[in-house]
C-alpha cells in the first residue's frame, strides 16, 4: 500500500522497525515475532538496510519474503552509502517488480570494517540525491503504481552529529522534502520536549509533510549503552538515568523502567496529536505489545 493510502487509513500510524536476522534461527524467530505484531495491524513494518556485504542481501530477501507472506505493508530502507547507481536501480527494479510501494530512502553509515570509506566511489552522496533519483525512477513509469515509490526520509529531533549547525541541518532537511519526501520518521528521543520542539521548527521552515516520531523502549542497561553509540548524540535524560540507576543489577526492572518510560512518552505524544508512532523494535515484540495493551492501542488501529 502507497503511503498515503496508509495515511488516510490509519489517522495515527503505528509502525514496527526490524533487521534482518544474520541466520536462520534469527529469522525464524523474527517471523514469530512479527506474527506477534501482525495481530497489533500496524499500519506497516521497516526493513533496516546494512552498510555493505552480505547483509544488503538479507534485507532484500527478507523484504520479499514478509511482502509475500505477510499481508502488512512492508518498507525497505536504502542507503547511498557503499553505493552505485547502476546497484540502486536494480533494487528498485527488484522492489517495483514485487509490488513493494515504499522506500525509506537515507544516507546511512559507512559500516564499521570499511571505517574512512571513500564516498567519492558512491554515486549519491546524500539522502536527497536518493530521493531525486527515487523521483526520477517513479517519472519512468516503472511501477504498476503509477505514483511509483512513496518515500520517507530520516530526521533528527536532536539534531544530527555530522551537522553541528542546526539551522543549516534545517534547510538540508527542507531540500530533502523538497526533492519529494512524503514523510519523515525521527531518530529515537527519549525526551519529548525535543520531539516538539523539532515538529514546530518544521513548521516554521515550511515542512509540512507527517512526522512519525521513533520511540525504543530500553529492555536492557546492554542495549542502552549500546544504543547511545548507535544513534549518535542520544541524550538519556536525569529522571530516566537514575530510574535506570536504581535498578542495579535487576534486569527485569531495568526493562519494566524502559517500558514505562517508553509507555509515558507514547502516551504524552499521542495527547500531542503525532500523526505516527515509529517502533524501534530490536527485533523483540514483546515491549511494544505492553505499549499497546497499557494504552489500549489496539482500538486506534
Ligand atoms: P542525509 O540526509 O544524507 O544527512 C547526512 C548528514 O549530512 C546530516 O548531518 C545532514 O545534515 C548532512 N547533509 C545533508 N545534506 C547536505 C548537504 N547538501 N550538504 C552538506 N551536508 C548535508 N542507517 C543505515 O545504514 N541503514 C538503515 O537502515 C538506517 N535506518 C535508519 C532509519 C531511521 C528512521 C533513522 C533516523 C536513521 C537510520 N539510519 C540507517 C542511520 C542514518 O542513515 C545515518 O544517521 C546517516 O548518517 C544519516 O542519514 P540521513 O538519511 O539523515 O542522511
């Protein structure tokens, strides 16, 4: 389904975020997982997108496999990282030919091994240069949709590291709508008043697209830590690091003081009228399916 199909479905979007499991018993259980969350109706699922090698692959395969066995609409994230022309075509091909109607078209990360890439051997070097080509792409007719890909882009409440100036980062992100992004999904906050404040300076800078706000609900001390690296500039507010802190060596507790925290800012968002709630999932169902039964979100669907 088209994304603006899905908006005018779904008044607030509630939407799960997965990667592709490395073996086989990875992707069972994810398959068991997203059963799970089928039964939630989100209004779609995301297929994270590796920086390079093998798992590139994976996020194709598992794209067509959940667009084929499973009745949510599926969309894939692509990056320019690591990237040719001639290789983005042929995904898009790929996706077009399966009948997948959206893209979350990003820059993304030079992977980890391949650290000081030389992103002058990538065809696009931003996100924006994806979404024109994307646009281009969709004019050809390729798609049995003739509105072709919809396209969501990436943003930053907090602001992204790489642009340490934040009104340049505005109008960076305003030429990215502009180039024909339909909507936007937010790195993951964990203080609403950031979230907000990043809704009306969108407003100010005439971007008018939705905004679905990226929400994680913390499951581990492990996980935490490890997110701070992997989104880059995420702050933990006092309140949530000494709720965190009191916890000690209770993991369980340190998991129901996530989804508490995670349950709050859903709630408080949702009174704040987002049009869409985005799911940092690790792959797990079982914090967002608490999400849903505290806050009867079932019966928003
Ligand atoms: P861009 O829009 O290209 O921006 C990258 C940086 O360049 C920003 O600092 C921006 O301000 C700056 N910039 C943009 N345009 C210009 C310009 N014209 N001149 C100078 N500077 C400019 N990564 C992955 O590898 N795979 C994934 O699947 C993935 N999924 C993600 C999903 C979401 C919802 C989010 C929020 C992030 C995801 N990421 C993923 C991470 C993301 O790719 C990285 O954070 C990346 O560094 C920025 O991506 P972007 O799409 O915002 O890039």
């Amino acid at each position: 389904m088209h994304i603006d199909d899905i908006f005018e479905k779904h008044p607030t979007t509630f939407s799960f975020e997965f990667f592709p499991p490395k073996t086989e018993t990875g992707a069972q259980q994810l398959f068991e997982t997203i059963r799970q969350i089928e039964a939630l109706s989100p209004a779609f699922v995301d297929v994270t997108y590796g920086a390079g090698g093998a798992t590139r692959d994976l996020t194709h395969d598992l794209v067509l496999r959940l667009h084929s066995e499973s009745d949510v609409a599926t969309i894939p994230h692509l990056t320019t990282v690591c990237q040719r022309e001639d290789e983005i075509r042929d995904i898009l091909e790929t996706y077009a030919r399966a009948g997948i109607n959206n893209i979350l078209a990003l820059g993304g990360d030079p992977p980890r091994n391949k650290s000081g890439w030389d992103r002058s051997q990538d065809t696009f070097r931003y996100a924006t240069n994806l979404v024109e080509y994307i646009k281009r792409f969709n004019a050809e007719g390729v798609h049995s949709d003739s509105r072709g890909f919809g396209i969501g882009v990436a943003a930053y409440p907090e602001g992204h590291p790489a642009t340490p100036n934040r009104l340049k980062e505005m109008d960076y992100l305003k030429s990215k709508v502009d180039a024909g992004a339909d909507y936007i999904v937010t790195q993951l906050f964990f203080d609403n008043g950031d979230f907000y404040d990043f809704r009306e300076r969108c407003e100010f800078a005439g971007i008018n697209i939705p905004i679905l706000a990226g929400l994680m609900p913390i499951t581990s001390l492990g996980g935490m830590i490890r997110m701070a690296d992997l989104a880059g500039g995420t702050r933990y507010p006092a309140a949530l690091l000494r709720a965190v802190d009191r916890c000690g060596d209770d993991d369980d507790a340190v998991k129901r003081v996530g989804i508490h925290w995670a349950t709050q800012q859903c709630l408080q968002l949702l009174e704040h009228d987002v049009r869409g709630v985005h799911f940092y999932t690790l792959n797990h169902s079982d914090a967002t399916r608490q999400i849903y039964e505290t806050l009867a979100l079932t019966h928003m669907t």
